[in-house]
C-alpha cells in the first residue's frame, strides 16, 4: 500500500519519500543526510533504505543532501540530461547516475515513473506523475514557473497531487524581498501564486481527485491559512469533496496506507 512520506517542502528544503511495499523512491533531496534521517527515524525510515532519488532541478533546496548519499553504489540518481551535470556529487561518487527524459517512462520497482517539461528557472527543469501498482496516479510538482501544457497534461486526471501554492500576491509586493527577487517569483520562470494555482485546480482537478498537496509555501510570502482559503474554494466551485493539506516547511508528515489522514510529529 502507498504511504507519501512529505519530509518538508519550501525554499529551506524539500524532499518526498514514496512507500510502495519494499520500494522507497525520494522525490529531491534538499535536506542533509542527517536532517533526512532524523525525520525519516519519525516514521520508521532511513536513507539506507532508499533506492533511488528523482531530482527535479539543480537549486540546492531540492539537492542540498546529494552529496552525503553520493558515495553508495546501490543508490540510483535520476535526473534529466541538462540536470544531472550540474549535481554536485563529488569526485568520490559511485551512486548510478540515470539520464531520463520528459515523456518518456522508466520504472523503480513497481512504480512507473514519468517526468514532465517545466517553465521553472533552472537548467532543465521537471516535475513528476508516477503511476502506482492499484492503478492511481500521483502528480508532484513544486517549482512550475507557470503551468505550461506539459504539466496541465501531466497533472491531469492525477488521483493524488502535490503542486505549489507559492506565495500570496499582495504580501509578496508589499514585503521585504528585493524588487529584483520580486520580480523574478512572480515571472514565468517563477512560481505560482496562490490565485494562480486555484485557477489552475479547473484544468486538473477531476471527479477521481482524492487528495490535493499545497507545497512549497513560501515563510516570507504567504500564510497557510491564505492558501488553504484559496484552494478550498476553488474546490468547492468545482463541486469536489477532495482532501486538502498544506505541507509544512519543518515538521514531516504522512499520508496513505489506507488511513487517507495526515501523520504530524
């Protein structure tokens, strides 16, 4: 049975355990080793365990903890062409480093894994849907930019989705960040906001829908409280009864093995 493991999500970390049976899949690893392992420990987990890592993109707040896992040689890294280059390993590295392209499945035990394209500001960026053995499909995708068509495919008709719900509008303009920075969130390369991401749920959003991830929620810019408003309520004007959680930034949690609840530490 599924158990999503969230281990954190936004700008100081993120990373995603996905429990299937025996197969432990990490989606990012943005935290230390030992941070990883610390929160993992909560649910009976350890790094060890894990099989391989999909990387979305190369900003070290999905990377950061690659390097401490770089020296296993049963560990299997995969990660676009334009995204596997820029990893900072380590010389010492014996961890399979695996090419992957948007569109194109690959598996890791019984999951099928496919990434798709991206708008984010990084070298070659992707999220990911990942079809599960009971037929369920998972869609996560944290940084999109904008959501371009490769994701609204992607995303669509997804069981289970974890997507961002970055930053709100007005608490972004009259905070503290730098205009460039400002600029730079709000961009096509950026991320979505709040309003955006519920003008998105109608394109994704479908009867089959069970649970729905907010993540990558910005400390500075945002409320989760302002998120789960916005979510929500475009939820209700399509008429859907779907689980809504904010994934929080420091403390772990779980969802699945049958229980559809979240764990909090």
């Amino acid at each position: 049975m599924l158990e999503l493991i969230f281990l954190g999500s936004g700008s100081r970390g993120n990373a995603t355990l996905i429990r299937w049976d025996q197969t432990r899949l990490l989606i990012d690893c943005g935290f230390t080793a030992r941070e990883l392992n610390r929160r993992l420990a909560a649910f009976g987990e350890h790094l060890d365990r894990v099989q391989a890592i999909c990387i979305t993109h190369e900003h070290s707040d999905h990377v950061g903890g690659l390097r401490g896992l770089g020296q296993r040689e049963d560990l299997q890294i995969f990660g676009t062409s334009g995204t596997l280059p820029a990893l900072r390993l380590g010389k010492r590295s014996e961890a399979e480093k695996v090419p992957i392209q948007p569109g194109r499945s690959f598996r890791v035990g019984p999951l099928e894994v496919m990434a798709f394209s991206t708008s984010h500001d990084a070298i070659d960026p992707v999220g990911y849907r990942i079809t599960l053995p009971d037929g369920r499909h998972l869609g996560l995708a944290t940084d999109l930019g904008i959501p371009n068509d490769e994701a609204v495919e992607a995303l669509s008709g997804c069981e289970l989705i974890g997507i961002e719900s970055n930053h709100d509008p007005d608490m972004l303009e009259h905070g503290p960040y730098p205009w460039i920075l400002k600029r730079r969130i709000r961009s096509n390369k950026g991320h979505l906001s709040n309003p955006t991401t519920a003008a998105l749920l109608p394109r994704i959003a479908g009867d089959r829908l069970e649970q729905l991830f907010a993540m990558h929620l910005s400390e500075t810019n945002n409320k989760p409280e302002l998120a789960r408003q916005a979510l929500q309520k475009s939820l209700d004007r399509l008429g859907l009864k779907t689980g809504l959680r904010i994934i929080d930034q420091h403390q772990a949690s779980s969802y699945g093995r049958g229980s559809g609840q979240m764990k909090l530490l």
